[in-house]
C-alpha cells in the first residue's frame, strides 16, 4: 500500500472515485447525545453513524463538559466554547493531511493555536448589546512540510475552503429544535 | 449554601451582579492547541484561559479527534462534525442548567439528541455545489422539570437566545487565521 502522512493514499482515492461516481456513498449523517449530569458538567455519546443510508458501528465515545471553577463548575472536563475550538482544530488537522496527502505533500509537522474571546454577560443575560458566542476567533497553523511556500499558502486556501467545521463555524447552519416534555 | 440543579444558587447571584457591576469580569479568552499526530488522527489540548485580563490556572485536557474506518482513520476518537455536536450539547446543556436555576426551576433530567447531514463530496474537493459542513442540524430536547409547560417553553427559547455555542454554529463567525511556516 502507498502512504502518505499516515494516509492510504490508494484507499484515498478509491474513495474520492467511490464518492464521484456514487453521489450517495458521501452521504453520511452523524449522531450525538449529550445527558446532564448535575451542575454545569454534562457527557456527550458518540457512536454509531450512518452512510448512504446503513448504519455503520462504532464503539462509543464519552465526551464530558464542565465549567472551570471561576464560572461554578468543578472543571471536569473542557467547557462548551472550548470544545468549539477543539472541533475546529480536530477538522482542520484532517483536512489538511488529507488535502496535502492527495496532492502528494508530506507533511512533517502540523499545529494549530487558537483563541477565542467571549463577553459573558450575554450567556448571563445581562445585556442584548453584545454577542453571546465568541466575537472573533482566532487562529495559528503552525506548518513544516516538504513543498514550497506558495504550494503551502495555495494549501491551506484548500482547507479552508473545504473543512467542515470551519464551515459550519464561520457561517450560518439551521439548527431545528424539536421540544419533548418527558 | 443554597443550591439548585447542583448549582451554588448564591454564587450564580454573585456572579451575575459582578459582571453587571464590572463588565470586564464578564470578559473570558479560551483557548486551545491542535495537534496533527499522524493520519487522520490529532489531539486538542486545553487548559488555562484568560478572565479580565488575568490568566486563570487549569489542569490540561487532551481530547483525541479521528475518523472512523470508513472515512480512512483508526477511530481512535470522534471526528471533527461529532465533536462539534457535541460541543453544542454541552454548551445547551450548561445554559438549560443555569438560566432555570436563575429562574428557580428545577431540572429533574435533561438530555439532547443531534443528528447532522453532511455531502462529503465538499470535503473531498468534488463538487462546489454542496455545501462543505453540515447543511442541517436536527436536535431533540427531552426535559423533566419541575414547571409548567408553558414557563418550560420560555426557557427554552431563553436557552437558544443565551447559548454561547448555539450562537457561533447557528450564526457566522469571524475566524482569523494567521499561517506561520516552521
């Protein structure tokens, strides 16, 4: 097998042909249910997911959220708008080997740095005048590979412009709420 | 200590009347470090943050990001798309906590399901017709509170109207990048 970045690269492309010649085969819907567990801290389960319509195992994942002690919690695990930075950084490293691994770029070492601030009296409810979620977020990548500057700066164009996260977070997605009483 | 849904009810009091007094107690910078560790696989870590200017003391959390065998990886962890549902769960689940203990509710259970349709056809390069990241997310709430249905449906809405994470997924963000070769 040929390998790149820790990346089949023949089994790369069979599913980038997979996907082109099937629309559906890139088809996938992901899951996830988040329980409260008491105070600020919750757990969120990762499983299964499907695919072109069949559901495909996996075995569970257990992800917690808490507050750090400055804002009640007991800091047992990350907070939400840090999670938010690990989701955004957790798809732009995939991106990235991917995109660099089917445009034979070897990748020596990769990073991201990011920060976000937030003004928390509108998660307090204390003014409408500021915005509830991160106001800017920003963001280092950190970039030692084998091509030149111009091929890596056309590179990370092409993650930007093709990483879900980063979609989903620089602009708007539907969220549709369904409220059950139990 | 009073206390409601394992919240120190005093304390959210005092929290809110600091950051209303002084705003700037009410100003937060979270941040986080990816790293690409091979493949498709990296790990976020997150520890101290900023509050007013000051840094806060955190112990680190590590939180592994992969993609499933389907998709190329060793699913050594969630994927990027799955931690950001999960990144909203917590998010919803910290907000639902503390805006009905601000309000004397009591939460008996609360839980979220969230499901997210993606066209991987974005993220493979294939097509600029679809979009890259989720193009819908679906949520279910199930809540067991101790309030009628109507005050249950208000708080609901207050939870979507004071939602950190809701907020940064459902409207755009602004997402500085900086590219730094090494």
């Amino acid at each position: 097998m040929s390998e790149l970045n820790g990346i089949d690269t023949d089994a790369l492309e069979n599913l980038i042909e997979s996907a082109s010649k099937d629309p559906d085969k890139a088809s996938f819907t992901f899951r996830a249910e988040t329980e409260w567990i008491g105070g600020f801290a919750s757990e969120t389960h990762i499983s299964d997911f499907t695919q072109d319509g069949t559901t495909v195992e996996s075995p569970e994942f257990t992800i917690t959220g808490d507050e750090p002690e400055a804002l009640l919690g007991d800091r047992a695990g990350p907070n939400a708008v840090e999670h938010l930075l690990a989701a955004i950084g957790s798809c732009l490293s995939v991106t990235y080997a991917g995109h660099a691994a089917a445009h034979g770029i070897q990748l020596n070492d990769l990073s991201f740095e990011f920060e976000g601030d937030i003004d928390l009296r509108g998660f307090l409810g204390l003014s409408e005048d500021v915005r509830v979620g991160y106001d800017q977020i920003r963001a280092t990548t950190h970039l030692d590979a084998d091509a030149s500057e111009d091929e890596l700066r056309e590179l990370h164009e092409e993650v930007i412009a093709t990483s879900p996260v980063y979609d989903n977070v620089t602009n708007e997605v539907t969220l549709d709420f369904d409220l059950q009483f139990e």
